[in-house]
C-alpha cells in the first residue's frame, strides 16, 4: 500500500530542520524539483491563478483550478506536496470537500489562512481578516475531514494578522488555531528573525513555517538564521517561477528584436537535459518494443 503524502511530509519536517519547501509551478517544475534533491515542494494559489489562468492572486480561482494543477503534479513525483487553498473556497461543506479533493489527487497537506473570502497576497497592503471564531470553524472543519479520510494529512494554519493586530493579536489566534487542530503554523509576512523567535518559543512542539517570497515584507533570511530561531520549514514559494518569467522574457525580446534566440541559447536547458529529467528515452524504447512485438506477429 502506498505510504500516505501527509506522513511522508511529517517525516521530512522531523528529519530535517528546517525543511526547505520549494514552489513547483507544473509538473516538469516537480520533477526538476524532486531531481535536485527536495524532499518537500508546494503550489501556491498566486502562482496557480498566474500561471495556469493569468489571472492576479486575489481569490479568484477555484478549488478545481488548484486541483487540476494538484493531479498533474502528483502524478509525476511521490515528494510530498503542500498546496495553498487560499480561505478554503467556501463554507464549511466547500473546505471539506478542498479536503477530500487534495487527499484523494495525492497532497500531503494544505495551508489555510485567516483572511477574508475577497482576500489579496500576503503581502500586500489593505488585508482583512475574519474572526477567530471564524478560522477556528474554517480549521474545524478541514480536521473533521482529516481525520475521516487520512489522520496524517497537514492542516497548516496561516495568520496575516500580523499587519492588523500585531504580534500579540497573531500569538493569541496561532494558540486557538492549535487548540482547533492544525498541526502547524504559517505567520504570514513577518519581518524580523526575533519575531519567528517569539513563535517558535510560544510553540515549541509545532512546527513553524517562515515564507521567504522575494519582493515581500520578509527579508530573504538564510537557512542558517532561520534555523537558529526555531523554524520547522522554510517556503520559497514562487522563486522558480519568477527566474522562468524573467527568462521567459529575455529570449522574447531577443527573438523579436534581433530576429533571432542567437545570444540566449545559453541561458535554455538543452534538448538532451530536457530528455534526462522527463526520461524520454525509456518511453521511446518501450514503443520501439511494442511496435516491434507488433511487427513479429
């Protein structure tokens, strides 16, 4: 029987701390992924909105949006993946079935915030947040699903109450959130390492997650100094996909304003590279075999 994804991100966050998180837009971005060594990798729901649908990451996606993105990648790599569900999609019936739908396409776990249904990035300014009673029923209801379908299955609480209530406000709320069952926590956009400490001294036994995302509020803090204040797992979210932009750009504006990719090939994978990490040439010989079994008959 195959080991369940959550237990599999369990296991990786107590061998390794911190564990680094990596975001893998696609399919080809886990395998690269997974190839490197990653032993956990994450879709963030701005970077499904972006890519998968062009659309800015202010809620607007739905729960089959992310699930397509979910399935694809999963069937392409057994490291276990945290996938961001934004608010939850919906009431309680909604954020059962983002449950449901994330265990049976293969997740390990998911992360839902404190935000408001019309919520924006989290690091942005103008961010609203619900009540705790509010989150607390929203993380209620992700666990009653949990524990009927896979009790290892990661329920990650995010806060962004931060920016509306400090660090005290944040405190109190990430103690009901544990209280209400999540089995870790996401303090969104903080923006010094004594602040990741006061977390991890508040929760000792939970693991903390600190979002290192370029051109946020949060410095790019190293491994090193994150792990000295007491961080469980380190998200870089999007880092991957914003190098894929940027040269996605570069090779369009050489081609179109030099008439030719001449002076970017350098910076493209190679076609023989491309091959190795998709395996190619296994499913080649496999259908040089099936047609040449078809031919002796």
């Amino acid at each position: 029987m195959k080991q369940s994804a959550g237990k599999l991100l369990r296991n990786a966050w107590e061998a390794n701390k911190p564990l680094q998180v990596v975001g893998t837009i696609n399919a080809y971005s886990a395998i690269l992924a997974d190839k490197t060594g990653f032993q956990a990798i994450y879709l963030s729901g701005g970077g499904v909105a972006a890519a998968s649908y062009g659309l800015p990451d202010l809620g607007i996606t739905t729960i089959n949006d992310v699930i397509e993105d979910v399935r694809r990648i999963t069937r392409v790599t057994d490291v276990p993946l945290l996938v961001d569900v934004d608010t939850g999609f919906g009431g309680a019936f909604n954020i059962s079935r983002t449950v449901e739908e994330l265990i049976k396409a293969g997740a390990a776990g998911l992360h839902i915030e404190d935000q408001v249904a019309a919520k924006r990035c989290g690091h942005r300014p103008g961010k609203q947040i619900v009540t705790t009673e509010e989150m607390v029923d929203r993380i209620k209801a992700a666990t009653d699903m949990r524990d009927k379908l896979d009790p290892n299955f990661v329920i990650m609480a995010r806060t962004d109450a931060l920016a509306n209530e400090g660090m005290e406000g944040a405190l109190e709320r990430a103690h009901q959130y544990i209280d209400a069952g999540a089995d870790a926590l996401f303090p969104e956009a903080l923006t010094t390492l004594e602040q990741y400490q006061s977390f991890s001294d508040e929760f000792p036994d939970i693991p903390i997650l600190a979002n290192i995302t370029e051109f946020g509020k949060t410095p790019l803090f190293t491994k090193e100094e994150l792990s000295d204040v007491g961080v469980g797992l380190i998200l870089y979210p999007l880092s991957a996909f914003r190098a894929q932009a940027a040269a996605s750009l570069k090779v369009y504006n050489a081609i179109l304003n030099e008439g030719t990719q001449q002076s970017v090939v350098e910076i493209m994978q190679p076609r023989m590279e491309l091959y190795d990490y998709l395996n190619y040439h296994d499913f080649e010989q496999k259908l040089d075999k099936l047609f040449g079994e078809n031919k002796e008959k």
